[in-house]
C-alpha cells in the first residue's frame, strides 16, 4: 500500500484539554477551526464533547452548521467571523453565536434575527477583527443591553511570554470591558499560558490541543508513517531527485517514500528535514517532489517498509522548524489521501 498512515490518537488531544483547563478557574472551551486544525472535526469534537466540552469555536458559519449536525443540540458554537451576509439562515437554523466584529454586523444581526444569541469581538491591537474602542464606546450600552453571550478579544504575541503586546492588550482590554455583566474571554492556548490574569470567565484553546507549541508539555497527537515504495544504491557521484541538488559523496542506500508536497509536506523543507526508522534518524536527501521523498537509510540494518516523519521525537513543530512555518500550518496541510486511523480516547 503505497499510501501514508495518519494517526490521531483522541485520548492524547482530551488530555492536552483537561491539563489545559486546569490551569485556570474558568469555563474552558475549545476551538475546532479548520477541521479541527486538519485532524477531522467528525471525529475530534464528540471526543471533546465527551470529555467535557461545552462551548466550541469556528472560523465561518459553513463550519458552525458542519458541527451543529456532528454535535447535535447542547454545545454552544461561537463563529470568529461573526455575522457576515448570507449567514443568517445557517445562524438560524444551526443555532450559531456570531462573534459580531462591526457595527454594520451589529445591525444585520438585530435585525434579522431579534433576540438570537450573539457574541462581541474587540480588537485591543492586533488588527485582524473586532470593533475598536471609538466603535465599541459608541455602541457598547445598545449591545449590553441585548445581553451579549461573549466578549473577546485576541492576543498576537501569547506565544512570546515576555513581549510587551501581552500586557497593553490585556490592559486594553480590561478598560473596553470593565463593569460588564458579560462573560469575557482573552486567553487562547499562549494566553492560558500566560497565567490567570489573561484567563477572564472563558479561555479557548486551539493549537494546544493538537499537540503544538507552545504548549510544550503537551502529549503529542500526530503520528505520520510513510510507506517505502522502492530502495536502491546510490554509487558516489550520482544525484537523488530533481535538479541534481543532492549528490552522493559515498555510496548510499536511498529509499523513496510515497509522500510529498501533495500530501503536505511543504516543499521548503527538503534538506534538513529526517525521517525515523525506530531510534534510527534518516536524512532526507535532495528535493521534495509532488508523491515522493529520496531518504538515507544507508545505516539501517533492514529494508524499511515504512519511515516515520511525525512521532513522539519529531513533533509537528520540529517538521515545521525545517520548512521554516510553524505548526498551524504543518497540521492544516496534512493531505487528503493518508489513511487517517483514530485511537479511541
């Protein structure tokens, strides 16, 4: 079987949930974005339901209406990109809490859908989404009054513990919100981190949940194993893959593997990426090409069936360390044609 095996193992990601939730003294929900940052939203959030998960969040309404029918009623669903148009039948009819980031989206939400629960996003410097504080003061005691589910804002330098973006957005948004009734909620995985000031009524971690810094002591949920199609030997001056960039220097046992940048293994890793064979680290050599990977396995002392890019020693922070990115998107990029295997939690 010249197709790669994902494994997902749900008992890991839930413990990565509850060690994150014990952190702080507040209700701890959970994003699943992206389908489940690429991991499968079908099979992540029950397990996360299960385990204990009230309150979800997403990117788009799309996303909100797909775990509505994987959920079912009970879970709150918290859409980030708020109430765009053409949502409100999916808000409606999957019974979705916008995030509303403007006025105008203020006003299409009372408008279309009176009464339906709602949630705020402010932006305290990052620039991405959210009303600012002139919007908000202008608006802030129309929108408590129609008693708003949440209000949030984003951190954009959590993963940095020492930048001085983290305590000028928490002080700002400590003054857009004080004496509110609302539940309020700052804190993603680097914010929980970051220690209970950050934590408000609601923290949500993402990333952390899959394994991914910087949650460092997180257990890991990913293993990607990689079938060898073929070996052969490799004499001295001879090059492995395209445009000659790998050369052998001595004569080199080469396995080619059934994975490439189709399969989202980013192409700007290449030559300083390994594979694992057991203990036993394997160098990548030359290119990454679409379906295939030349690999030296010249000191193993058996034919390969498999290689492992992905394990408990190479997490998906050190491939993207090689690929110069980060985790996010190694996770998000992991291809559509890997025999995805779930360990049961």
């Amino acid at each position: 079987m010249a197709v790669a095996e994902l494994t997902i193992d749900l008992a890991a990601l839930c413990a990565n949930w509850h060690a994150l939730s014990s952190k702080s003294h507040t209700e701890t929900a959970a994003v699943v974005k992206a389908d489940a940052y690429g991991l499968g939203m079908a099979q992540v959030a029950p397990a996360l339901a299960q385990t204990g998960v009230r309150q979800f969040f997403v990117a788009a309404c799309e996303e909100g209406a797909e775990l509505r029918a994987i959920l079912g009623t009970g879970p709150e669903i918290f859409v980030f990109s708020g109430h765009m148009e053409g949502d409100t039948a999916l808000i409606r009819d999957a019974n979705l809490t916008p995030m509303l980031n403007s006025i105008d989206q203020m006003l299409r939400h009372v408008e279309a859908l009176p009464g339906h629960s709602f949630g705020i996003q402010l932006d305290t410097g990052m620039n991405r989404l959210g009303m600012e504080d002139a919007e908000w003061r202008a608006l802030r005691e129309i929108a408590l009054a129609q008693r708003p589910a949440l209000v949030m804002s984003h951190l954009a330098c959590a993963d940095a513990p020492d930048h001085a973006m983290n305590p000028f957005q928490l002080q700002n948004f400590t003054d857009m919100t004080d004496g509110i009734d609302a539940p309020r909620s700052l804190a993603a995985t680097g914010g929980i981190l970051l220690g209970s000031d950050y934590h408000f009524d609601v923290t949500r971690p993402g990333i952390g949940l899959y394994g991914g810094l910087p949650f460092a002591q997180a257990r890991p949920v990913v293993h990607l194993s990689i079938p060898v199609i073929q070996t052969r030997d490799v004499l001295a001056g001879e090059s492995v893959g395209y445009s000659n960039t790998w050369i052998a220097q001595s004569p080199t046992r080469v396995a080619t593997i059934a994975a490439g940048y189709a399969d989202g293994l980013i192409r700007a890793m290449g030559g300083d990426a390994w594979l694992c064979h057991g203990d036993t680290r394997c160098k990548v050599l030359g290119r990454v090409s679409m379906d295939m990977i030349g690999v030296d396995v010249t000191e193993l002392n058996e034919e390969p069936s498999a290689l492992d890019l992905i394990n408990a020693h190479q997490t998906v922070d050190t491939v993207a360390d090689w690929a110069g990115t980060i985790g996010y998107e190694i996770l998000t990029s992991l291809g559509a044609r890997y025999k995805r295997r779930y360990l049961p939690t």
